[in-house]
C-alpha cells in the first residue's frame, strides 16, 4: 500500500508539514484485514470507543464496554460486538446498515492500542463492524492503569444533557489525562486518542476547548479529516468512576510559532454518571509526555 492510503486532506497535512516520506513509509501498516495478532489483542479487551455521525449530523464518540471477548473478530474482515450503545447515548440510532465507524481498541495495562475502520451493520450478537481499514498506533501519550472491575455495564444513571460545559465538566476537562476524538472524512469515520499530563486540554471556557497536537506518527488521520470536515466529538471518561462526558461540535487546526493546536467549539454535551462499569487505578503517566502543555 502506498501514500494512496491517505485522502486528500491528510496529504495535505502532511505537504504543510514537510512528513510526506515518513507518511508513505508508514502507509504498508494500514491493511484491509484483521491478522491474527490484532484479533488477539481486540479479544483482550473489556472496552471499545466507536466514533460516528448521528442522524442529526453530530459526531460523536461513544464507549461500549463487556467481558473480555465481547469485541472479537470472526473473519479477517469482520469483528462481532457484543454490546450496543445505551438507549440514550447520542449513537444510539445512528448505527444502521452501511453507517461508516471508526472504532479504538485501547489497553491501558500494555499501553497498547489499535484502530479499525470500516461500516456497521446490526448484528445477532449486537453489531457487526466490516473492517476497511486497520492498524496499530505506538505507545505515546499513553498512560498506563491497572483494571479493578470488569464487568458488564448496568442500567447506570441516566444521561444529562445540555449546550456548553457547566463549572463541574470544566473541572474535569481541566484535570484530564486522556480524551477520545471522533472525526469524519472522505474515507469514513475514525476515532482516535489523545493523552497528555492534566492540564493539556485547555478549558477557558463553557463553549470552547483547546490541546496542543503533540508529534506523532505522521499520518494525521484526524487532522486529515478536519481538513475536509470539521465535524467532531471528544469522549472524556472518568477512570474511577465510569462517568462518561461527550461533546459534539466544530474543530479547526491552527498553526502557530511551529506548533499546531486543536480548537473545538462546544455544542452539544451528554454526561453519564457510571456509564462504563469498569473500574481503573490512578495513571502512571506516560514518559513521552511534554511537561508543558
């Protein structure tokens, strides 16, 4: 596979950028298929973060959670998920036949993560997920836990619903070390990590959230994306609590003095007291991440 992996706005990420050799050389590492090391580590996992757009158009990025074995693939082009999101979560209706998702496996305990993309279908077990495109992502940023309490998900308590952060939810934005983002594009859907000290989102106010895009592995997929559709959904999730906090909006890149940062304007927000079940210990923070945000 070539830099043809790439649509056209991660290539132009990477033009401005000057990464476009360090892109195609990384491109051979997104495949079609699920081999057989990446089938064994989706098995491991209790949770799955899925991105896609509502009927309404918001994109958004949602947490599905099961007993190990829940997300496994059943063919080299297909997993089985044994979960579906909550009836209030914003995805709820929004994952019909042939609807594009972009879905992060995730394992705190390794550090170790994977993306699989593609279109879902229901299926008997939940969903179907027909896998287009899948690969691994390094380490960084990543910080490490240990899980108390896997299980599978209650009833929980419902969802809270409203147009901009209240004083709480900045609280937590600002103390965060880790967030999802959910992006859309020529390709598909994706979903994406992003992970940092607390601190590295910047919350200045109810509407609006800034972070530093620190140095990766040169595809910017996601900023891709946010070249040709600003479309987005962040998903913050309280690790000892399962509290889960999604926001749907507009995200742009900026460019400034060298560095590029991520603005998002807030429009829709969703918080789930103890959506996820699962239980994690304290973070050990991840040596690869700027001691300044």
């Amino acid at each position: 596979m070539s830099s043809t992996a790439y649509h056209h706005g991660s290539l132009a990420v990477q033009q401005r950028l000057g990464v476009q050799d360090a892109a195609a050389h990384i491109a051979p590492s997104i495949r079609p298929g699920i081999r057989q090391v990446a089938a064994a580590f989706l098995e491991l996992q209790p949770m799955l973060v899925l991105g896609a757009a509502a009927p309404d158009g918001r994109v958004w990025a949602s947490l599905l959670t099961g007993a190990p074995g829940f997300a496994r693939a059943t063919d080299p082009h297909t997993i089985s998920v044994a979960a579906v999101p909550r009836p209030d979560d914003p995805l709820a209706e929004a994952l019909t036949t042939g609807t594009p998702v972009g879905t992060l496996a995730l394992d705190p305990r390794t550090r170790r993560r994977m993306r699989l993309n593609g279109t879902v279908r229901p299926g008997a077990r939940g969903l179907l997920i027909e896998a287009e495109q899948v690969f691994a992502n390094c380490p960084k940023y990543l910080q490490r836990r240990e899980l108390y309490a896997p299980g599978p998900a209650g009833p929980g308590a419902a969802a809270h619903r409203g147009d901009a952060l209240t004083e709480a939810q900045l609280a937590a934005v600002r103390a965060a070390d880790t967030f999802f983002v959910a992006t859309v594009g020529p390709d598909g859907a994706d979903a994406s990590h992003r992970g940092g000290n607390p601190g590295f989102v910047h919350a200045g106010n109810p509407r609006e959230l800034l972070w530093r895009d620190y140095p990766g592995n040169a595809m910017f997929l996601t900023l891709g994306n946010l070249e040709t559709d600003d479309r987005a959904g962040l998903l913050f999730l309280d690790w000892e609590t399962g509290t889960t906090l999604q926001l749907s909006g507009r995200a742009e890149t900026v460019y400034r003095s060298g560095e590029r940062f991520v603005r998002f304007r807030v429009d829709s927000v969703v918080e789930t007291p103890a959506a996820s079940p699962l239980r994690w210990s304290a973070p050990e923070y991840s040596p690869a991440n700027p001691t300044t945000p």
